[in-house]
C-alpha cells in the first residue's frame, strides 16, 4: 500500500498526452485506459478516439473529457493541441500508422506506439526514418515484457548457460470458437497477414528482450482459414542457438495461452500465461525449483513495486500493462529508453523485417536470411 502512497511524489510532472484510436469500443482502449490512471503519471488532454464520428464523441464520458477535446481528426487535434501535449499515445489498427506518425512528427510530438509499429515493412522504414530524423520520442507498449516474470527470466538466463534452442507458443481460438467477434481489420490480411503481426510481434519482442538479438535466418508454414492467416509454425535460426514458434488461432480450447520455454548447456527456464507469477526453473543435475513471489533469490518476482498488491492476490496482464507506462514515464522523464523492456525504435523496425521474411519464407517454402 505504501506504493500507491508515493504515486503521487513519483514523478514531478505529469505526462500530457493525446490518444488516437483507443474508443471505449475498442478492444485494447479500456487495458491502455487503466493503465495510464493507475501511474498517476499521466494526464489525458485531449484524442481523436474513432473514425465513428458519433461514437467518437461518446468517449467524452468514457475519458472523462469534455467534448470539444475530442477531436474527429489528427490534423484538426494537432492544430488545437499540439503546445498542450507532450505525446501521442496511438492505439490505432497498424495499417498506415506512418500518415498519423508523420502528422505527429511534424509537430514534433512524441509518440508512444501499440504494438505492432506497422503493417508492412516498407511504411516501417519510411516511419523509423522519419521519427529518427525528426528525433522525437518513441516507446512501444510490447505488453509481456512487463511480467516481473518476464523480467526475472532475462535475469535468470545467465544461469542456464550457453542457450541451445527455446519453443515459444501462443495458440489462441478466435478463428473456431463460435462466439468471436473479430473487428474487419483483423480479417484483411496485407503484405504481413495480421496474425504474425499480432501475435509473432510479441513473440519476437520476448525473443529481443531475453537474447539480445533477432535470428539471422527463418522458415515457416503458414495456415489459413477461408478468410485469412489463421496458423503458423516458424524455426529460427540464431548466430549459437535455434528457436521455434507455434502461434495460432485456430486452436480450437485453448485461450490465449502463451508459454516459454527456454533451454541451455546447463538448465531450463519455463514460463506460462496461465500461472504469471511463477517460473518453472531446471537445472542439469536432476533439480526442479519453482520460482514464485515469495523466492528469496528471485530478483522481478519479489519486487512489490511490480504489483498491485502483496503475493497471494493474483495481479496478471493489467500490471504488467501498468509497469510498461510506469517504464515509459521514468525513461521520458530521464530521456533515456530503459533498456530492452520498451522496446526502441530500431527494434521495431526489426520485428517488423523479421516478420516480413517470416512470411515470406512460408510462399517461397524456404530459408529467408533476415538482413536486419
Ligand atoms: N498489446 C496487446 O495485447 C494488444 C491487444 C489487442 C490489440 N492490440 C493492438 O492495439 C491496436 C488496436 O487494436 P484494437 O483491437 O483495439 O482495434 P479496434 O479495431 O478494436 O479499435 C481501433 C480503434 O481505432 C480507431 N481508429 C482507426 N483509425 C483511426 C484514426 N486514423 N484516427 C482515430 N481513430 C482511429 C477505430 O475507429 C477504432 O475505434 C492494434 O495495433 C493491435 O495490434 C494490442
């Protein structure tokens, strides 16, 4: 309790930000919403929530903004607001990102960015070049590295030795089960289909956050429903180690799982969505330790900063959430970009190459090099 105390002496200024896309019937506006409030360290100014021009002005309650800061362009909202904000926060569908991050880099606001950067590698070059260029700042909310597990697991790394191969998977059910509702977007697939950009952005950020480094060739199947992309297996191929991904939509009772496992010369890391606060530790002589919130050698995991409330009272995505903006804050407010946990511009850009020659590898039925 004592954390929720010192919010309010965390950080000397608040945060001014606009909001794009994020309308209260979004799917991921409400997580960003909440998220934001629980840091304290931001205020919400103004945003242009939805092309629904009604429904747009309906996010003045859920905002709690008056209507004539809701504007139903960028262009209009820059024009009014540009002094009174310090960044952009864009929860906007990846396709064009780069038109409203030009909008916003011309007026030389910074940005903060929901996964995935972009739709397709071309516009993420031209986006990296102008954002570079114009040397504002950018975070990424890649929202799994804000696990205090996902934390500990980089930490713990070292101890495994040198790294052989890892399995990553998150299959999830949206395309079978008979109740989804899946926005149009989703079902549109572009130069990079939506599910490597949805899911295999996520998996490839872990992949950043926990090696250093993105693999430097990659193959993989691809699986699709009538409509779209909808299964994926893809290996990679890394300087001194290999890696496999599994993710999917079509796997038809699982929801939204997602599990890590990682193997070295001399033990095992296992982590899964379904238990956040634990992790499954082997080492190479017969031991298996459980690393939970109570783990005296933990380092992440015993951290209460990291949670809502004391181990015992399961917190899961919305602190993890919450930890990426409290990240964003402290790396605004010390210009600094913490390291690997925000994700930095060049990275984005390297998912998204990554995630190019994914697909690619899948049509030509071969090894893509990825030239990063
Ligand atoms: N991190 C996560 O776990 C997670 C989960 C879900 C979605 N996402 C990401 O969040 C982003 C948004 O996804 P979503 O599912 O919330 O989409 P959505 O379709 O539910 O909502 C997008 C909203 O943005 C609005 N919008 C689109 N273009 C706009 C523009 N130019 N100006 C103003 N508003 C605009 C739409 O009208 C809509 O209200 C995507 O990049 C997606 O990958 C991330």
């Amino acid at each position: 309790m004592v954390q929720n105390l010192e919010l309010n002496k965390k950080y000397k200024k608040k945060i001014r930000l606009a909001i794009i896309g994020g309308s209260f019937d979004s799917t991921i506006g409400k997580t960003h919403l909440r998220s934001l409030l629980s840091t304290n360290a931001y205020e919400i100014i103004c945003g242009c929530f939805s092309r629904n021009k009604t429904k747009n002005k309906k996010n003045s309650k859920f905002y709690s903004l008056s209507k004539k800061k809701i504007y139903n362009t960028i262009k209009e909202l820059l024009k009014h607001e540009y002094k009174n904000i310090d960044l952009a926060l864009v929860l906007t569908p990846p396709k064009n990102r780069h038109k409203i991050y030009l909008e916003l880099a011309n007026r030389k606001v910074g940005i903060i960015a929901e996964k995935p950067f972009e739709n397709n590698r071309k516009d993420a070059i031209k986006s990296f070049n102008l954002i570079r260029n114009k040397k504002i700042f950018f975070a990424s909310t890649y929202n799994y590295l804000g696990y205090p597990a996902v934390m500990e697991i980089k930490h713990l790394i070292k101890n495994i030795g040198q790294i052989r191969n890892f399995v990553f998977e998150m299959p999830q059910q949206s395309s079978t089960f008979y109740k989804s509702v899946i926005k149009n977007w989703r079902t549109h697939d572009d130069n990079i289909p939506n599910l490597h950009l949805d899911l295999a952005s996520h998996l490839l950020s872990m992949v950043y956050f926990f090696f250093d480094e993105l693999p430097s060739e990659v193959n993989s199947f691809e699986q699709s429903n009538k409509i779209y992309k909808d299964n994926v297996y893809a290996w990679l191929k890394f300087k001194k180690f290999i890696g496999q991904f599994w993710y999917s939509k079509n796997s038809t009772g699982k929801n939204n799982e997602l599990s890590i496992r990682i193997f070295g010369e001399k033990g095992s890391i296992e982590w899964n969505h379904s238990q956040t606060e634990q992790i499954i530790y082997c080492d190479n002589k017969g031991n298996k330790a459980i690393l939970n919130r109570l783990s005296q050698n933990s380092k992440y995991l015993r951290d209460n900063e990291l949670f809502t409330y004391s181990s015992g009272h399961p917190g899961g995505f919305l602190d993890a959430f919450i930890n990426i903006y409290d990240f964003i804050a402290k790396s605004y407010h010390s210009k600094r970009i913490e390291p690997n946990i925000l994700i930095n511009l060049k990275t984005n850009l390297d998912i998204m190459k990554t995630l190019d020659k994914i697909h690619e590898s899948a049509i030509k039925k071969t090894w893509k090099k990825v030239i990063l």
